[in-house]
C-alpha cells in the first residue's frame, strides 16, 4: 500500500494568556495551499484520509476529502508533540523575529520536556494499524511535521537528530508498505503545488 503523510497548511500564530492549548486556524495562505494541493492530488485514487484531531491539519484536509468523496477519519495517533502548548508560533516567524532563539529551539530546546522515543512508537504503532487497515489502497494521513519525521526515520532507521529534514506546508511525503513487512521512502517533501 502507499502512505501518504501530508503536513498541513500554514497557520496562524496563537498565544493564549490563560494558558489553554493552542489550536489555531489555517491562515489565508495556508487555506491557499490546502486548495492547491486538493487540485493537485485530484486525480490520484485515494481510497481513505485521516487527520490530526488539530485544526490547522483538520482544515488542510478538508478540500482533500471533497474532492475525492471521502469521509475524513479524525486520528488522534498523529497528533503533534507540543499540542498541549498555550503558544504556536510558526517557527518561520520566529527565526525572522528571534534567530538566536529559533537555533536554540531547532537544536532541542523545541521540545526538551517531551518523551521523543514514546512519540515515535506511538506514530509507528498508529500508521502500522492504519497500514493493516488498508491493504493495496493509497491513503493519506494529514499531519504535522514531527509526526512526518518521526516516520520518516522510522523508515530509514534515522534516530538522531529527530528533526533531520523540514517539511514544508502541505508537503506531499510518499511512502511504500509491503505486507512482507518492508517499509520505504517514495519521495519526501513534494510541493509542486504550490509554485505558481
């Protein structure tokens, strides 16, 4: 079967006082480009999507889901690491804002208090139970970039750093699962989409 794990679109930047977590919208942009890609993977058969229970991946695969006449399947299992924060920044905002403060969050201060090998098993054991699920279907999982990466190393046996690679908004990540057990990578970071 083929694996499709898509990031979602761009969203807004949220910082809550009261301290509730953080869940914001697609912005105007990010909306822009969960069309673009819908248009995009129109005409590949798709036969299931799933989605973050967040609204920024709920809402990117939203016009994925209608133009292919499926019901979108919330998945708790990709969640991103850092849900329950009160803040989301993109991290494109604070690198222009605040470099010295985006190395110091790219390089593991992002998500020092979060149990990174517990996550990675909690992802592989999700997409495997979706995998058995969807036996020599294609199907596409909208998420976030630390459940792509945690996969993708999954995949290629990449343990450190755990970011190794920076998935772009609405990037297209295409994976092969045998039912002999292998699991490879098809291509990472697809976003013809979204030029021009």
């Amino acid at each position: 079967m083929e694996l499709i794990l898509i990031r979602h679109g761009l969203p807004l930047r949220i910082e809550n006082p009261d301290g509730s977590p953080a869940d914001p919208p697609l912005s105007s942009e990010g909306s822009r480009q969960a069309s673009r890609l819908a248009a995009w993977l129109r005409e590949e058969r798709i036969s299931a999507i799933y989605a973050s229970p967040l609204r920024r991946a709920r809402e990117t695969a939203e016009p994925l889901a209608e133009v292919h006449g499926c019901a979108l399947a919330i998945e708790p299992g990709v969640v991103e690491l850092d849900h329950l924060s009160s803040t989301y920044v993109p991290l494109e905002e604070i690198k222009a804002e605040d470099p010295e403060a985006w190395r110091a969050l790219v390089n593991g201060g992002l998500y020092a208090d979060i149990d990174l090998p517990a996550f990675r098993r909690s992802v592989a054991e999700t997409l495997e139970r979706i995998i058995t699920i969807h036996p020599g279907e294609r199907v596409a999982v909208v998420c976030h970039g630390g459940v792509i990466n945690s996969w993708a190393g999954h995949v290629l046996g990449v343990r450190e750093p755990f970011f190794f690679f920076d998935p772009g908004y609405t990037s297209v990540n295409r994976f092969l699962a045998a039912s002999s057990g292998e699991r490879s990578v098809v291509s990472l970071n697809e976003t013809a989409h979204l030029r021009g």
